[in-house]
C-alpha cells in the first residue's frame, strides 16, 4: 500500500508541485519523515486495506474536520 495523493502547501505553486511530485515517489512514512524534516505543510492520503486514511500536519487548513481522519 502506499501514498494515493500528495498535496503540499508551498511559498509558491511550482514548489509546492515539485515537493509533492517528490514526495510520492516515497513510501508514506518517508515521506511523513521528509515533510517533518523540511517543516512542509502536507495532506498524505494513504491506501490502507479497507480503505483510505488521511494523515495531514498540524497547519494544513481542513474545511471539513471529517478530512483528519
């Protein structure tokens, strides 16, 4: 199983598509370890057996508390 879907919150949008792009490549826990390192701003959605599961950072703006889970 792995990452579905990177999204990141950048200074820009060329960065923030790079980091993404870059970050897909990963497993999810490297990642979750990279982003932490570089104090990204990330919503990871993980395939889990039976489903989906969203990690997200502290800062990541949710408009859906549903979104964390």
């Amino acid at each position: 199983m792995g990452a579905q879907n990177v999204s990141v919150i950048g200074s820009n949008v060329m960065t923030a598509d790079a980091l993404a792009t870059g970050l897909m490549i990963l497993t999810p826990e490297e990642a979750w370890q990279l982003a932490d390192r570089l104090e990204l701003e990330v919503l990871l959605v993980v395939r889990e057996q039976g489903g989906f599961r969203n990690r997200l950072t502290p800062g990541f703006p949710v408009l859906d508390a549903a979104a964390r889970g």
